[in-house]
C-alpha cells in the first residue's frame, strides 16, 4: 500500500469483529514502534502487548470509569491486543547526562517538553500505521490518570515506567464506521501558519 493511501485510511477503529490477530501480522505491526525517533536516540519506550483474555479483562477491569459500560467501552473490549504505551523517563536522563550532551539540556527533570512522553507517542502512531498496511483496526486511547498505579501493580510494570497511553489492535467488526468526534477536520489553510501565526497559508 502506498504511504499517502495509508494516511488515508488510517482512522480509530472502536468495534472489532473479535478474531485473533496473526503471529507474524502482530509483530510486523508492533517492529513499527521501534523506527520512531527519540530524543538524543534514548529509545526510552516499551510496549506492554496484552493478547490473552484474562489479561485483557484484567486491564479493562482496572482502567474503566465506575458505572454502566457505554457504547464505547463494550466495543472496545472486543479487540483481541490491548498494547499499553510506556515511557522511561530515567533512559532520557541517563542519555543526557552522557558527556556528548552539553548544555542547558542535559538535566532531562527540567525540560519543559516531556520528550519520553512524545517520542513514546510517536511509536503508537507508526503502529496505528503500520496496522492499516496490515489490513487492521487500531485506536489509541488514553488511560485515565487515576488507573495508571493499578495498572503497573497489575502487570509487574517498572514504578519508574510511566503510562502514557493504549492502542487496540484487531479486525474490524463488519458493520463498524468511523464516528468523527468534530464535523469539520482542520485543513491547511487553518492549521499552517506561513512565517508569521497571524499569517495563514495560502499555498
């Protein structure tokens, strides 16, 4: 599939026709997160790859809000991969405090930017990619604040590993469609900005 096609069709997938994913489809899609950039190449990301039923259960049984299941929570759980997004912040900092790291910079604790945490986005987005050039759904999610200890304490995750986010993964139920949560999506001329924010673009 070409790139621009890929863009194209890549959307959130919120029900899931329940079929397991293949081996060799599953790690083709998850080897994606390991192209993302990082910061200084501190590489400091990890994937949590949860396929089984008791552990997906397990997941969802800690991260839910209390009260009744919505819409979308009951489609959601029929994805066969739940993957949890993990940051390690200390594999920035031991990066940059490495003698080829001068400057103001070099004490990670204090940048404005929490870079573990967008380089760790950027490995679920070439995920959500590669899983449409592998004939899949995907959506990325956010996991709510007050879940994330549960949610380490559940899978013996690392205290220093922080949650940044979870993406299922699987086949598309029949009759799911994509429900835009916006009308309008943003187009060039009222997202660029040329030389100046006051300035749109106009090419």
């Amino acid at each position: 599939m070409e790139f621009w096609e890929v863009l194209a069709r890549r959307r959130m997938v919120r029900r899931y026709d329940g079929a397991p994913v293949a081996e060799e489809v599953l790690r083709r899609a998850l080897s994606a997160a390991l192209r993302a950039p990082s910061a200084g190449n501190s590489q400091g990301r990890d994937l949590l790859v949860l396929r089984s039923a008791a552990d997906r259960e397990l997941f969802w049984a800690r991260t839910a809000q209390p009260g009744p299941a919505d819409g979308w929570l009951t489609g959601m759980r029929t994805a066969p991969v739940v993957v949890v997004l993990l940051a390690d912040p200390d594999a920035y900092a031991r990066r940059y405090a490495a003698p080829d790291k001068p400057g103001p910079d070099r004490d990670a604790a204090h940048w404005e930017v929490s870079w573990p945490d967008v380089d760790t986005g950027m490995s679920g987005l070439l995920v959500l990619l590669a899983a449409v050039e592998e004939g899949l759904g995907a959506c990325l999610f956010g996991v709510p604040t007050a879940a994330h200890a549960a949610v380490r304490e559940a899978f013996g995750v690392p205290a220093e590993r922080r949650v940044v986010a979870a993406l299922t993964l699987g086949h598309p139920a029949a009759d799911e469609a994509s429900r835009p949560s916006r009308a309008h999506r943003r187009t060039l001329a009222d997202t660029v900005h040329d030389g100046r924010f006051d300035a749109p673009w106009g090419g």
